[in-house]
C-alpha cells in the first residue's frame, strides 16, 4: 500500500502568498509546485538564476536526475530594470 504525504503547511503557504499579492490565481511554475504539494507528479523542475547569480549547492543538488541543462533567455525589448 503506497501513502502519498501532502504538505498542507506549504499548500497554504504557497496560496497565502499569492492571496497576499491579491492575486487569485497561481502562475504556472506555482501551479507545478502546488501539484507536487499535493504528491502528484510534476513535470521537470527548473528556477531562475537572476543574471549575475550563481545558484547554491542546495539549489543544484534539489533538481532531480543526473544532468541539468542552462539556458539563457535574451529579450528582444529592453528591460526596464
């Protein structure tokens, strides 16, 4: 018999924290991690480096599987930050 573990604490916290930017829905990467809350599977996990950045040992050793692929995304617009 197989228990699947959700974690109603992150659950809350996860729609706390768009409640707080009075936001009713998820974006999509809050969708995936909702999901995977709940015990489901998830697609592929993946995060965002802020340009500059170097993600940590904890962040890198968290992504499932052997390899982890980087892709830089340019705009065709500039930022206006």
């Amino acid at each position: 018999m197989s228990t699947t573990y959700i974690d109603f604490k992150g659950i809350s916290e996860l729609l706390r924290a768009a409640a707080d930017e009075g936001r009713s829905f998820l974006f999509e990467y809050e969708v995936y991690n909702f999901l995977s809350l709940l015990g489901a599977e998830t697609p592929p996990q993946c995060f965002l480096i802020p340009r500059g950045a170097r993600p940590s040992e904890d962040e890198m050793t968290a992504l499932p599987g052997e390899k982890v692929a980087r892709f830089q995304v340019q705009s065709a617009t500039p930022s206006p930050w």
